[in-house]
C-alpha cells in the first residue's frame, strides 16, 4: 500500500472502525485506536482524542501522553490506527506547516471536515477542558492559516475570564461572538482584550441580541459600513492578508423573525456577491432550525432563500447540530472552502457548541501587510521654557522686518526667526503612533504570562490555567489602583473639572478612529496616500467652475433694492490691543496650519507677540493682500453620518495658520457691528451671531408653532437642504453681495484676495494629498467663513411673503399656517413660494438636496400635499431632527426625551463603571451627563409628566448608585446629601434665567411676546418689572415656555425682578428657589402632585 505524506490542514476524510469497548476491564492495556481528529465518539463523530483514553480519565488536564499525527502508522491489516514505535509518546506537533501524517490511499485533497465536539467524558470535573483541547487543536494544525471561532456567548461580560484566559495561550486569530448581550451603557474597554481589536454592534431599543468581534493586532482590519449591508444587528469588518482581501460578518438573527429578515438577507448577500473581496465569511446564529443543511433542504418559506445561495454561489459549511439538536451557528462562505470546521463544546455559561472554521488563507506572509504605527512630528510644549523662548524672540534680528514694505518679505522674517526659537527651545519630536490600543499589562507580567502558557502547553495541567486566571486577576486589581490613584490626584488639582474630562475622554477613546478604508465606486481603498488623493478628488468636485466674467449690475438687485444700505465700512483699525486680547481667548492647542506653529507659541511667546502680528495684519489690509501662505490649508475628513467607508458621508474641515485666525477674528467683529448696527442681517437668522444661538431659533419657532395651534390653525413646516452650501458659494456673486451690504476697499480688496486662489492638502496621519485649488466656497473650519455664507443667503427670507422662515447656518425650514376648509388655495400660494425658491437657488448657483428636503404638518397627520421643488416632489415627514431636537407630528417630544435620557444613560453608565472616586463621578456627572438633560430645557415643559419623569429618573438612578443601595433616603434627600439640585429644580432656574436675558436682550429673540407689561418700561427702572402674560385656549400654549414662565416670573419677588445683571439675578434666584415652601406657589395643584413623584 502506497504511503502518502501530505500537511496536516489537508487530512482527507478516511473510513475507519472503532473497537468496542464494552465491557473491557480499564487496565487492561488496549490499543490506540484513532489518530486525534480522525477518532469517532459514541455518535458516530470524530473527536480529537481516543475514546479509550478518555474513558479512563476525568479530565483532559489527566491525558499525560496525548497522541499526536506523526506518532501514527496504519495497520494494514485493517482500517484501525497503531502507535508507531519509532516516535516517542511525548513528542510534540511539529508545526503547521511541516507537520505532516501517513495516510492511506485516499484522495489527499479532500479537506478535513471535523463534525461535533468532543463527547461528555472530555470535560469531565473541569468545565473547560473540551473546549481547551478543540482550540488545542486548531492552534496546532491551524496556526499559520486564518481560523475564526464563532461562540454564541449569552452575556459576554460574564464570560471575560474565561475568555481572556483562552487568548492568553491560544491566541486564536479571530473570535465572533453573537448574543453578546452589550449595550451602550458598557464602555469598549469594558470587553477589550489584550493585543486582540475589537468591534461592535449593540442591538438597539432592546435588551439581548448584539455582535462582537475580535482580532489580533497583527492583522490589518477596519470595519466596513455601508447602507446596502444594513441587516439589523450585523457587523462586517475588512481583513487584509498579503495582497488577499477578505469580508467577515457577524450577525444575530432572533428567533421568529424571518420573514421580515429574509429579505434583508438575501439583499445583503446579492449585495456582497457583487463586492470585490477574494473571500467573504458570514457567521453568526441565525435561529434557522428547520433547516437540513447536509442537502440543503426546508420547508416551502425558505425555498427562495436556499435557491438565492446556489444561485449566487453561497454556501454553509456547518452541518452539525449546535444547540441540542439543532445546527443554529452557520458559518456562510462565498469564493472559499474551509479547511475545517469544528463544532466544539459548549463555551461555558452558554448552550450553544463553539464552532471553528479554518480557511485556507495564510498567516505567514502577513507581517509586511500588518497595521504599521504612524509618526507623527510634534512639539512637546508642556516642558517648555517660554521665557527662554521671550528671550530669544527679542534678541532676534527684526530690523528689515519693521523696514520693509513687502509683505510675503515680512512673513518669512516673522517665521524663520520664530521656528528658529521654538527649534532651539522646543524641538521637534517623532511620535510613532500604534493603530491599537496601547496595553495595560506591564511586560513583567506579561512575561509571567507567557511562561505560564508555555507550561500549560508541556505538561497540560489545568492548575496552570488557574494561575493564569490568577494572574489576570492581580493585573485587573493593579490597574484599578493605577486608575484610583490617578482620579485622587485629578480631583485635587485646582483645575480638575478639566483633568477629570481628560481623564474621561482618555478612557473612553480607546480605539483608533483613523480613516483606513474607503470604497469608491466598488473598489477599496485602503493605502493612506491613496484615501488622501480620493478625498482630495471628492472635496474638490464639490466646488462650482469659477465664474468668468463680472455682472454689470449687482445681482442682488433682483431680489432686493441697492445699495441696502447708505452707510459704509471699508477699512479695520487694528491695536496692540484688541490682538493681544484676541490672543488670550485663544484655545491652547498643539494643532497647526501649513505654517506649522501652534497656539502656545502666540499665547506663550511673550508680549512681542501681538507686536510682530499687528506689522503684518496692517500692510495685509493696506494692501488688500491676503498672505499666501495662508491659503493652503490642510483639510481634515469630518464624519456626519451613515457608513464610514463612502467619502460622501464626510465633510471638509479646513484647518488654518492661528496667525489667520486671529487676523480674521478681528475682521469679522467689525463686520458684525457694521452689519447690525444697519439691521443688514435678517432677524429671521440665528447662526453665527452673538446673542443668538440654536436655543433662540427654537423659542421663535416654537412660539409661532404653539400660537398658530392655539388659534386652531394647521401649521405647515417645509424643510430645506443646501447640497453642498459652504462649499457652492460663488465667489464673485459674493463679493457683489458684499459690496452692496456697504463693505468697499480695502477691505473689500483683502475679502477678494481671501476668497481666491486658495488651495487645499487633505491629510491624514502622516499621509498627505497633492494640493487642490479651492474654486468656489466659503472656508469652512475658517473664522470668517460662516459670517461670508450667512450674508450670501441673507436675502433668502425675500422669497416668502405668506411663511415665516427660521435660520440657522444653512439650516432653512419655513412655517405656514391654514385652515383645513382653505388647503386648495394655501397649497397654491405654497407652491409660488417654492418656485420663487428654486429660482433663488439658481440665481445664486446654489442647489437643494432634494432627498432631505420635506414637509410636517402640526394638527393634520392625514393632511396629503402636492408640492414640488425644482420639479420633484417633497417627502412627507413623519417626524424630523431639527437642531439638535426631534420634532414630532402630535409635539410631545417623547422620542426627544428617550434620546436625551438614552445618551445620558450611555455616558453615566461609562463614568460609574470606569471611575471609582465618588467625588470625581459627581463632578463628572455635573459637568458631562447633566448638561445632556438640560439642552433646550423649556421643551421640557411642553412634555407630558411620564417624560419629565424618565428625565428625572437618570438622576435618580445616579443618586442611589453614587450613595449606595443600602441608603434608605427618598430622592430630595440623597440630593441634598449630594448637594445636588433635583432636575426639575435646576430647569426652572435654567428657563427663568434665560427668560430674563430674553427679556433684557440679553439674548435675541424675533418676537415680542416676551416684554414689559408697560410699553417701554423694559428698562431695569421700572418700578414692577412685570412682564405681560399671555391668555390661551389649549394646553400646548398653556404649557408653552412663554405663557408659563410669564405667570412665574410676576409672582417673583420684587427685589429679583428688578436686579440689575444676569449674576445678581442667578445669586438671589438660588437662593429663593431652595426654598420648598416658595416653589409649592410656582405651580398649579397638578404640577405639586407631579412634584410628588419626583421626590419619590
């Protein structure tokens, strides 16, 4: 009989026989029976070890002499393995790729398919011996290949021990894990393990269900998401090994939901079929139990399934039951067929078997393809010497520089004598940047653990892995002490509010989010220099062709009279001190510009720096010459949202030189004056604008919303989405705008020379783009640029003569009101208005996206409209995020209150887990989670009392964990133990004290509801200081902020009502409102039972 060697990945299926031992006294000496993994348990399925073995031990642990391929030689006799007498017992496995086994004559190409775990007897005493031994065994014949474990885990909290303790010896490739039970509440450090990446997919709106996966550092991935693989509770993450790309997925599916998820996943596998990866994998439990996936076959509703995975070539390689006697953890494969798969014992804790599958993908070649660290330049400016640097800055040659007349001259004066400085003082430094996350164990212990693998591994004791656990256990326990230690001294610094959000953000940023894969058109991208150049090529797409000639008249008179106004700004007087000032409220950072200096240089370098600066920004004015070192900026990929892979769904982010910001700063205030002291800027505008904010665009519009419902009229919202707004601003249509807002040379001059001949560099990391020249658009990311956009839309409000139009930025929605017997003609004047927008769009060669453009009607949710813009009809919408807030068709607020709470939850959940000083969770709690509850507090007051109360309920929760559970103190109790105020509490401060900046103009507001009872008596002398109150029909007005808050604000005392400034008046309000007694007055007798509840 010929003798075949072959590896030992590629053991062919044999047939064999198994002796009966039945019966057979245990000492008698028997013979070995079965190779490991070809051996057959009770059930007809092979197992790794003999059965006589196991029949004789309790545990693995107890195996002294365990069988290895090349110790094997057939009997030729019969189809029964002998040992052979030539290697000794002990012997170890050669390794994965040298180690090889004698065969008979049978086709070597067939690969091994291992069917169940092992039997019963494997585990014996030890809970984790069957499952040691099946990884035992994929580690020694897999090791240099891609093998996945794929576990259904049932908490994978609970099962950390364990499972660190595995990929300690292990070190398994890749782990799946479905049903990991995480939530948003369980920070990603919470489940990370040592030198393994991990990610994450968390179900939503439930408890249960979610995917995890992990991968060792060695391997290059990233996570892919894409808005056609949109299954629920998926995750896809890319694998790249020496020039072969692969696609693993992970998904859940819940039982008794397939026929809404059938389509979904069929979808989703005509969608990958179609990707260009040499290999795909999904894995995960799908609960298809009904299922006979030896044929395949099924029952008639899975026909279309099972026909879409021949047809698309799809197929499932796990055929052995996984739970009872059902196969529920699949494993499907597209372009690739597993070396093996495993069906293991049941992972501890779970009843679901572990499954693993080998694929025929090498790990050798990889580590020239692994995920390199980056280096990063940078400027260790925390121990630098800034009087050494103030010195040096004086002593420095500036005499041509106060000399000359040349500008570009002066700039390079200017930076070649202070990089000089900062060279001498503060060096530039290499950073080598690691992609994963840095690792908590020391290398002592890691040796440690190291040694105890290794001796595991020689002499399987199972005491060897409690020490492990051990081990683990005392590395946790020194961690926690570190961190300990490090919130005691952030608490006690005198600025440790901001050392305790350092700390924070420090926890909880643990992964790298760098962008390391995109997909363009079907094709990945995953080199740095490669995703530079493509999103360089996208940004710049995005910019109009520039204009060729100037209009004789200024378009603007089309829409509006010109000039707007008879007064004119032309020129900026820049000081010493209004730079110096400028300077001081810059934000300490070590980011730069092209030019490559940081903030700390202007902030720290000395008083020679505002000097030196106003030199240069007075000839830039007075030679309307915008530097042009400063237009080239580097741009920075922001994410909005959706998948992270598609360059669409990211916006560009200029970062300029400080020098730039500072200058532009001072220009932009002299604008603003200009513009409001000649009421240029629409009062319909809130962005950008000092006194105005996201809050006040919200009171206005929620006042017009509340009043029209009042008056039993039907309340019209329409939606519009610039596509692309900062980015399409026509630079000459703009610089004719301005000149007809009154703005003339110089500094009409040096707007020009800001606007033009710009260029721009993506970068990313180390890796940077070839410039790009910036045809169009305003700079985002730039001082000056939000101003130069809302003055170039200013004159949008001139399109609508029956809607009231509410902006912030380019965020337009305009509100109309009607009756229900008048919706013919209102919709006909509605759609006048929208023509005259499109016409507005296409004068200014700005276009809509028409896909989140849309309309909500408030009081007729079964009202149907035909209304079109450029052509395309507007989408119903059922709700909408507006501004931060979710607004809904009934105006209850309940999914803005869940989304508040949930995200507050999230983060309070982060603090309590990961910090362990009471004092630094409160300050955290008050400066980080608070904050989340209170953002546009007087909706609050429109909601119904169940979502005051859900609010309510975070701090509840946090009082009685911070306190503990054995406190038996009711809520107003544990907060004044706390010094807390309770929530209810704090809103009401929070709304009269914007109610009084509103009031005194403090904070700008479009309408007048909110005033002085005696008509021009709103000065601080008025001797009552009562506000006007407001009669209403419903309870939508009557809850409204503006009529509440007028009632509360008259039953104040007189001396509160007339104090001076917003602190004397926040001073006596807290101490008023601390006051129970005083509060019961506030508010009806309905709102004292809801306040009942709260101190619950």
């Amino acid at each position: 009989m010929v003798i075949t060697r072959i590896q030992s990945f590629f053991i062919p299926r044999v047939p064999v026989s198994v002796e009966k031992t039945a019966g057979r006294d245990v000492n008698t000496p028997k013979p070995l029976v079965l190779a490991p993994s070809l051996h057959e348990n009770r059930n007809g399925l092979v197992h790794p070890y003999p059965l006589d073995t196991l029949d004789t031990c309790t545990s693995i642990g107890q195996i002294k002499n365990p069988t290895h391929f090349c110790n094997l030689t057939k009997n030729k006799s019969s189809l029964v393995y002998s040992k052979s007498s030539t290697p000794t017992p002990n012997s170890p496995p050669k390794t994965a790729h040298n180690n090889s086994i004698d065969i008979g004559e049978h086709d070597a190409g067939t690969p091994l398919n291992i069917g169940s775990s092992c039997p019963a007897e494997l585990l014996g005493a030890e809970p984790y011996s069957g499952l040691t031994n099946e990884l035992k065994y994929f580690k020694c014949y897999f090791n240099s290949h891609l093998y996945v474990i794929l576990i259904n885990a049932r908490s994978v909290l609970n099962k950390l021990p364990m499972l660190r303790a595995l990929t300690v010896i292990y070190k398994p490739p890749v782990i799946v894990i479905t049903e990991s039970w995480c939530h948003s509440d369980i920070l990603d450090d919470e489940i990370s393990l040592d030198n393994y990446t991990h990610f994450r997919c968390d179900r939503e709106g439930g408890k249960g269900g979610g995917c995890l996966m992990y991968f060792l550092n060695e391997l290059t991935v990233s996570q892919l998401e894409s808005s056609t693989l949109n299954m629920p509770e998926t995750l896809w993450v890319n694998v790249h090994l020496n020039n072969v790309t692969a696609l693993i997925g992970c998904s859940y599916r819940a039982p008794g939901t397939f026929s809404n998820y059938e389509t979904q996943l069929i979808n989703t596998l005509e969608q990958l079929t179609d990707l260009q990866y040499d290999h795909k994998i999904l894995c995960g439990d799908f609960n298809l139990p009904e299922i006979n996936w030896d044929i395949p076959t099924g029952p008639t509703k899975f026909d279309k399934f099972l026909d879409t995975l021949d047809i698309l070539g799809w197929k499932q390689t796990v055929t052995t039951p996984t739970r009872g006697n059902n196969v529920l953890d699949l494993i499907f494969c597209h372009n690739i067929s597993p070396l093996s798969t495993l069906v293991g014992s049941e992972f501890p804790g779970s009843d679901h078997k572990t499954v693993m599958c080998a694929l025929p993908i090498p790990l050798s070649s990889n580590a020239s393809h692994t995920s390199t660290s980056q280096q990063v330049i940078y400027r260790n400016y925390s121990k630098a010497n800034w009087a050494l640097v103030e010195s040096m800055l004086r002593s420095s040659k500036w005499d041509e520089y106060f000399t000359t007349d040349d500008l570009s001259r002066a700039l390079t004066i200017f930076y070649h004598n202070s990089n000089i400085c900062l060279d001498a003082v503060i060096p530039l430094q290499t950073l080598k940047v690691s992609p994963h996350r840095k690792s908590f164990i020391k290398p002592k212990d890691r040796k440690k653990l190291k040694k105890l693998s290794t001796s595991y591994f020689k002499h399987h004791d199972f005491g060897t892995l409690g020490l492990i656990l051990k081990t683990l256990s005392s590395i946790t326990q020194a961690q926690d002490f570190r961190m300990r230690k490090e919130e005691r001294i952030a608490v006690a610094s005198p600025a440790r509010v901001y050392a305790l959000t350092e700390i924070l953000r420090k926890r909880m940023n643990r992964k790298n989010h760098s962008i390391s894969l995109l997909i363009d058109k079907g094709r990945l991208c995953t080199n740095s220099a490669d995703i530079c150049e493509l999103f360089n090529k996208t940004f710049a797409g995005n910019y109009l062709k520039p204009s060729v000639q100037l209009l004789d008249i200024h378009p603007i008179t089309k829409m509006a009279p010109t000039p707007l106004t008879p007064n004119q700004i032309s020129t900026v007087q820049f000081t010493y001190a209004d730079i110096n000032q400028t300077i001081r409220t810059l934000k300490s950072s070590k980011g730069f510009g092209t030019d490559g200096i940081s903030s700390y240089f202007y902030k720290y370098g000395g008083p020679d720096i505002p000097l030196l600066l106003l030199k240069i920004f007075t000839m830039s004015l007075e030679t309307q010459t915008y530097p042009d070192i400063w237009k080239t900026t580097f741009i920075m990929p922001k994410h909005k949202s959706g998948s992270k892979t598609e360059v669409s769904n990211y916006r560009p982010i200029n970062i300029t030189p400080i020098a730039s910001r500072i200058m532009e700063r001072l220009v932009k205030d002299n604008l603003i004056k200009h513009m409001l002291s000649c009421n240029i800027i629409s009062p319909n505008q809130h962005g950008f604008l000092k006194s105005r904010s996201c809050l006040t665009c919200h009171l206005d519009f929620f006042n017009f919303v509340t009043s029209s419902r009042d008056r039993r009229q039907l309340v019209l919202v329409i939606y519009f989405d610039i596509s692309k707004a900062f980015d399409r601003v026509d630079h000459l249509l703009l610089t004719n705008k301005l000149n007809s807002l009154g703005i003339r040379d110089p500094l009409l001059g040096w707007l020009k020379s800001f606007l033009n001949n710009r260029s721009q560099i993506v970068k990313l990391g180390s890796a940077t783009s070839k410039p790009s020249p910036i045809t169009s658009g305003v700079v985002q990311g730039s001082v000056i640029g939000p101003l130069l956009f809302t003055l170039y839309i200013n004159d949008i409000c001139a399109c609508f003569t029956h809607g009231k139009p509410f902006i912030f930025a380019d965020d337009l929605k305009v509100a109309y009101t009607f009756q229900r017997d008048d919706l013919g003609n209102f919709e006909n004047v509605v759609q006048k208005e929208l023509d005259k927008m499109a016409a507005w769009s296409s004068l200014w060669n700005l276009q809509f996206n028409l896909n989140k453009c849309g309309w909500i009607c408030f009081g007729a949710p079964s009202i149907d409209l035909k209304l079109t813009l450029q052509s395309a009809n507007l989408t119903r919408l059922r709700n909408v995020v507006d501004l931060g807030l979710r607004y809904s068709s009934d105006l209850t607020f309940s999914e803005q209150v869940a989304s508040q709470t949930r995200k507050s939850r999230m983060l309070l959940g982060c603090i309590l887990r990961n910090f362990h000083d009471n004092e630094a969770k409160l300050i955290l709690y008050k400066t980080c989670v608070r904050p989340l509850l209170e953002y546009c507090p007087f909706i609050i007051s429109s909601t119904r009392t169940r979502d005051k109360l859900r609010m309510e309920s975070i701090q509840r929760y946090f009082t009685s964990k911070l306190l503990g559970y054995d406190c038996k103190e009711d809520y107003i109790s544990r907060c004044m133990i706390l010094k807390l105020d309770p929530l209810w509490t704090r809103r009401l401060i929070i709304n009269l004290i914007f109610f009084f900046k509103v009031l005194h103009k403090i904070s700008f507001s479009g309408n007048r509801d909110i005033q002085f009872a005696q008509e021009g008596s709103y000065d601080l002398r008025n001797q009552t200081s009562t506000v006007t109150t407001h009669s209403f029909k419903s309870t939508l007005r009557e809850n409204f902020f503006t009529v509440m808050y007028s009632k509360i604000w008259n039953s104040l005392p007189l001396d509160i009502r007339t104090c001076s400034s917003v602190t004397s008046f926040k001073r006596s309000l807290y101490r008023l409102l601390h006051s129970t007694d005083y509060i019961n007055k506030l508010f009806t007798p309905r709102t004292n039972q809801a306040l009942i509840y709260y101190s619950t």
